[in-house]
C-alpha cells in the first residue's frame, strides 16, 4: 500500500469482528507504535492485549466500574457495559508511563503514547484489518485502571478495538485542507 494511499485512507471502523491480527501482524503493530516521536526516548507507553475471555474479564471491570460511579444503573446499563468489551476480537488498552523529566513535561508523555496509539491504528489499516480508538468514561475511570493493573503514574490513553470490517466501512468525508490551514505573518 502507498503510503499516503495509507494516510489518507485510515478510517475508523465501529463494527468489527473476526478475525483479528494474529501474531505475526501484531509485532508488525506494535513496531510501528515503538516508531512514535519520543522525546529523550522515554518510551512512555505500554500496550496490554485482551483477547478471549480476557473480554468477558474486561466487561465484568466495566461493569463494575459503572455501578460504583452510578448506583442507580440499571441492569440493562450494566449489561451494556458488560457488552463494550465484546464488540472487537481484540482490544489493546494503550498506557501512558508518565516519567518525572526536567525536559520532558508530562503533556509531551501522553502525546507520545497517542501517537504510538496512531501509528498502530495506522499499520492495522496498512495490513488489511480495521479499528477504531475508544475512550469514555472507563478511560478515565481510576477503578478500570487499578483493574488493568495500572501503576499510579499510568494513565490510560485509550482502547484500541481490532478486528475485521464486519460489513462496510463507512465512506470518509472529503475534508478541505484550505479549512484547516493558515498562514502565520
């Protein structure tokens, strides 16, 4: 594939099924998340893998997470919850490692996690599977984290949902590049 085939063409996509990228193409993911802009190469990420029943482990924290922030959920909210974690075959929670640096303040760290989260979203395109990146409250939720095993100077970044379109994609707005662009005198 072009790479600007590959840039340009990156799509997110919210129906996902399998299969998902199996070995060979997830060491080719996570080389390219290795690849982001790291200043004083820090390297302040780390990737977990949920797969299998992991998911189902993953829906019962979200579910969990859910009722401790709001006891009135109802059953149908927790099994919702419980569902999130089984819309892809694979789902790579993003980590930020946050690192005192007297160079590198800790907005450069999370960005640099976010890029490696971008670079895998892109080489998951470039191989032929899809994703999408999610957030939302369990992304900030402090009980999800300590669930994933988070160190308190983690911070999750984000969700990265893998598989196969199921489907069809949705077609990408032509954006204007005019409208997102100015010249600074």
């Amino acid at each position: 594939m072009d790479a600007f085939d590959l840039l340009h063409g990156r799509n997110s996509v919210a129906k996902l099924c399998e299969p998902a990228p199996g070995k060979e193409a997830l060491e080719n993911i996570y080389r390219a998340a290795l690849r982001a802009p790291d200043h004083a190469r820090l390297r302040p990420w780390r990737f977990l893998s949920v797969t299998g029943d992991g998911r189902n482990k993953l829906g019962e924290l979200y579910a969990r997470a859910l009722a401790a922030r709001n006891s009135q959920a109802t059953v149908a909210e927790l099994d919702k919850a419980r569902g999130k974690a089984l819309r892809a075959p694979l789902i790579v929670v993003v980590v930020a490692c946050i690192q005192a640096h007297p160079k590198v303040p800790k907005v450069e760290q999370l960005l640099s996690a976010g890029c490696a989260a971008h670079a895998m979203l892109l080489a998951v395109h470039a191989l032929g599977f899809a994703g999408i990146w999610r957030t939302g409250a369990n992304a900030f939720d402090r009980m999800v984290m300590d669930g994933l095993g988070l160190a308190a100077n983690e911070e999750l970044i984000g969700f990265l949902y893998l598989g196969t379109v199921d489907g069809k994609a949705k077609p990408l707005a032509e954006l204007n590049v005019a409208d997102y662009v100015q010249e600074w005198k």
